[in-house]
C-alpha cells in the first residue's frame, strides 16, 4: 500500500545535507526513488513509500543515522 510522508527536520544547514538524505533515502527498498524531495528552506523531507517494504520508522531511522534529527512525521494514504 503507497503512503506518502512528510518528514520534519531540525533545521538543514547545508545543501551538501540535501544530497545526503536524498541518497539515503532512495537506498531503501520501498521507497518510491522519483518521489524522495528535500525541502531545504522548511526542512522537510517528502517522499512517498510502500508501507508493505518499508515503516516510516525505518525512513525514520535512516534519515537519523545520517546525523539528521527528526521532529515529527506525518503520513497518509496516497
């Protein structure tokens, strides 16, 4: 089942970070790759996922590994 979600970071200070999540990101099974979208000036991220490949907790996780704190998540159906 496609969800997509909208992911709140602290704020990015760099653009090279945009990559960085980006890349991580579209390394996940599940993850739709032409969806993942870095919002650098609101510090989003927007990506749409297959909830039977991949938890957000999973996308959770690898955006934190990455040195990224999340905030908060939202996710809905698509």
């Amino acid at each position: 089942m496609m969800k997509q979600a909208v992911i709140n970071l602290e704020s990015l200070s760099c653009p090279s970070c945009l990559q960085k999540i980006e890349g991580g990101l579209k390394r996940l099974d599940g993850v739709e790759k032409d969806s993942v979208e870095v919002l650098f000036n609101s510090s989003r991220v927007r990506t749409n996922f297959d909830a039977d490949a991949v938890s957000i907790e999973e996308i959770e996780k690898s955006i934190e590994d990455l040195g990224y704190p999340v905030v908060r998540s939202r996710v809905k159906a698509v």
